[in-house]
C-alpha cells in the first residue's frame, strides 16, 4: 500500500510545485493586490508607496481630490492612516483582466477602523490599474470611492 501513496503524494507535490511556478499573470495581480492589503495593515505609508509606479494617481475613498506622484499619496495615507485608528481591509470580488504588460483589478472592499470604541466600516469599490515592470506589478491608476446607496 505504501507504495502505491508514494507516487500519488510525489504527484500531488509536484503539481503545487508546478503550479506555483506556472502562476499567470492574473494570479501575479491578485498577489499584488494581496500585498497592498497587507501593507495597508502595516499602518506604514513608506512601505505602501513601493507598490506604486513613481507616477501613480490616486483618488482616495476619503479624498475630495485626485492625488498624483510619491508626495501626494504619502500625504493621503499620512492622513488616512491617522483618521481610521485600528484600520483594516477586507477584499471581497475581484475582477482581474490582463492586456500584456497593462492589468485592471477591480471589485470591492471594506474599510474597518475603530472610534470611541466602536468598529466603523466604509464598503467601497475600487479599480487598480497596474503595469508590468522589471520588479512586478505596480499601481498606476488607484481610484476608491464609498458604495452608493441603491437606487430606489
């Protein structure tokens, strides 16, 4: 009998192996975007901004203005990270499509945080533009904004 799992266990092994080494380029975005989640946690704008392309735009959840460059979207996570105290992100849907070195990441998130002792969330939507540089993905286009209201 043991010689029979052998084969199955070498072939189930070699399978992740494969897969892992085989992961495409939507599998490479959803890590990306996995990463900024993490990041977002670290409550640590620096480490934030090296997911970013040096030209990146962002039009926050929480800003009335589009942000553009490394100095602008500091200054928004600066200010976001110390207006949601205990912050953190859950991903719901995503809908990844890849255009060569070009790929779009969009669905919707929700916002934690908590005040005066209670958890507030914000659901938002969002859309990650990405492109392919010699490092990986990074984010070129980053636009958030808070769910609507159904129409009625």
């Amino acid at each position: 009998m043991k010689r029979h799992r052998s084969p199955v266990v070498l072939l189930l092994v070699l399978w992740g192996v494969a897969g892992a080494v085989w992961a495409g380029p939507k599998e490479e975005v959803a890590a990306a975007t996995a990463r900024w989640a993490t990041r977002f946690l670290d409550d640590n704008p620096d480490q934030i901004l090296n997911l970013y392309a040096p030209d990146a735009v962002l039009w926050g959840t929480l800003s009335p203005t589009v942000r553009q460059g490394p100095a602008a979207l500091r200054e928004y996570f600066v200010a976001a990270f110390k207006v949601l105290p205990e912050h953190r992100v859950s991903f719901g849907e995503q809908l990844i499509r890849v255009y060569g070195k070009t790929a779009i990441n969009t669905g919707y998130y929700t916002f934690s945080y908590v005040k005066d002792g209670e958890t507030k969330t914000i659901p938002a939507r969002y859309s990650f533009v990405y492109v392919k540089t010699d490092g990986g993905w990074l984010i070129g286009d980053h636009h958030s904004s808070a769910m609507p209201t159904p129409l009625r």
